[in-house]
C-alpha cells in the first residue's frame, strides 16, 4: 500500500456549534430554496489587482426567478439584506480579456479570489458568472506598478457616523436603517478627494468590520456623499468554525497584511477613529511594517459619541509614524498638510 501524503492526514477543523447549527439551517433553507425553482444571482464587490494578477469580490445568492436585481437591497431597509439566502460551494466562472477561470465559492456563498488576469492600471471589468445566472460585472482596481502611496480607510465612525460600539444604536444601523439615513462624518469626503487629487492612481481600500450583507448599501452611501472609488474589505456574516462570532480586530489585522503582501512598494495612510480598536491594530500593524505606513490619521469621537460608545480606546501601541488627531476631515487635513510629502492641499 502506497504510503499516504502526510498532509492527507491532517484532519479538518472541528467546527464550533454555532457553525453546525447554521450549516445544517442554510442547507435546509438551501434545499428548499432549489426545489421552489430560485436561481442563483450574484452581487459583485469592487476588488483591486496588480501587474497580471487581479483579487475578484462577489457573492452568490439564490432569488426568485425575475429578482435578480433584489440581490443590490435598493429602497429596503437594512435588516432584510441580512435574511438573504447565499449558494455555497457553487462553481463561479470569471472571465475578462478573453480569458477565462473557475472559482468556487465558500460556506457562505462568497467569491474572493485571486485570478492571474492582465489588465491596465485603472478601473477595470471581470465578468462573474454561474451556471443558471444572469452573468453581472465586478469592479476592481488595477494599480500601476509605479504606484507608492494609497488610503485604507476604516468606514463606521470614520467617514459614516453609525457609533458601532452602542449594541441598541448598531443593531438599529445594521438593521432597520437604509443608507438614506446615514450622515456622513464632516469634511472627510473632501479630504479624500484632495489625497486622491494629489496622488493620482492610488488605491483607496474602504476597510470594516461590516458584513458583506451590507456592502450595496455602503457603496451606495460613498458615492451618494461624493467619497472616492475604492476596494472594499467586508467580512461575512455569522459564525466561523471555531467561534460564535466572528473577530472584527482579526478581520482588519489579516487584511492589512495582505494589503503590505500584495503592494510591497506601497505606504499607506492608515484613517480610522478612536471609538474602537482602530488605534490599536494600525498601530501593530505600522511597527510590523514600517515600511507599508506612511502616517495614521485618527477621527476623534465627539464627547457625546464617546459616552454613548463607551469610551475612546486610545491605545499605548503607537509608531515611529507620523500620528494625527482631530474631530473631522478638515482637522485631519490640517495635520496632514504639515507632513513632508503627503501632499494634502
């Protein structure tokens, strides 16, 4: 008998209870869902690439037939793109420039990839696809190799005011509320728009702790309030095979070192806020990286969304870095245009 491969024997993770009460719920509902005659539609997320290579972010769903468009949560509240139904381990087809590759979606339906296509610096097109759906296209962002600066950018409480860490407030947000409802923090539009003025070509990553769900909802409240085009960084919805919920912190940590992994040559401004652990985790982040961080900028709560979010979590954890504070987009701009080559107007 041929000896087996050592990592065969490497048994799969044991899930957590949560994971196979939910299992086991989607595959009932799926089931169900497949036998009513839904077909399967997909919602595609703005990714980012590099030289040959792209990241394509999309999810699969299953609607009633003619309800493709449902799948993008226009004019619903909040709670109802929570009760969407996802189509897991499902082959996904993605193609551009003639080209053409198979994915597989995960547990909860979702598409992140990375595809050895070959296309020019800007916004570019892949076409996402499975069997019995309407094909549909995601945006990603190709950066030109000469690139060495860009923005990630925390999203509750740093360019949308929703005071996350309030449960009573957040649930409301994530749940009852539409994007119409969302205000936008102060000046941090016409930051961005000056940073991308400034710096022509560079990526804008729109990082949160946010489900996926959410993502149509998001994408619309930044154009809406004249935000900058960027890659969005969400996570998925519910629990993970070893844990009832999943970790925001682990959420934002693993994709800021992708982010230092993808674009070596890269430094970015990190931009978050004091109510929650963004000083914390960019600051980790930026003394393993140095060389990844061009300077942290941090939106400062007001005294009133402090109390009501339990506090500022300033952190000890700090850098080298240039670090500034200030309550709104226009102080941040301030601070920023005393920093050498940033370039903030």
């Amino acid at each position: 008998m041929d000896e087996l491969d050592p990592l065969s024997r490497i048994p799969e993770p044991i899930k957590h209870t949560a994971a196979r009460i939910e299992d086991w719920i989607h595959e009932q509902r799926e089931a169900n869902a497949l036998r009513a005659g839904r077909l399967p539609a997909i919602v595609a997320y703005p990714g980012y690439g590099g030289d040959g290579w792209v990241r394509v972010l999309a999810r699969v769903l299953l609607v009633q037939p003619g309800a493709e468009r449902s799948v993008h949560y226009e004019n619903v509240r909040g709670w109802r793109s929570f009760t969407s139904l996802s189509l897991n381990d499902v082959d996904v087809t993605l193609e551009a420039n003639g080209e053409r590759h198979v994915v597989i979606a995960d547990r909860g339906g979702v598409v992140d990839a990375i595809v050895p296509f070959k296309l020019e610096p800007g916004w570019q097109e892949v076409t996402v696809s499975a069997a019995g759906s309407v094909p549909v296209v995601a945006p990603v962002f190709v950066v030109d190799p000469a690139t060495r600066f860009g923005v990630v950018s925390d999203i509750d409480d740093t360019v949308m005011v929703t005071s996350l860490p309030r449960p009573l407030l957040a649930a409301w947000n994530a749940f009852v509320l539409d994007e119409h409802g969302r205000q936008p923090v102060p000046g941090m539009a016409v930051l961005y728009e000056r940073l991308a003025g400034e710096h022509p070509g560079s990526p804008f990553v729109y990082l949160s702790t946010g489900a996926w769900n959410a993502a149509p909802a998001l994408t619309r409240f930044l154009s809406r309030n004249l935000y900058p085009a960027g890659s969005m960084l969400l996570t998925d919805w519910g629990p993970t095979h070893d844990r009832f919920f999943r970790s925001g912190k682990d959420h934002k940590r693993a994709e800021l070192r992708r982010l230092a992994r993808d674009f070596p040559d890269i430094r970015w401004l990190l931009v978050g806020d004091d109510g929650q652990h963004d000083e914390e985790i960019y600051g980790e982040f930026a003394n393993a990286h140095p060389t990844s961080v061009r300077a942290v900028a941090i939106r400062e709560l007001s005294a009133q969304e402090a109390v009501l979010a339990g506090g500022r979590k300033h952190a000890e954890t700090r850098s080298m870095h240039p670090w500034v504070w200030s309550p709104n987009g226009g102080g941040l701009a301030k601070e920023l245009a005393a920093i050498p080559e940033l370039h903030v107007l």
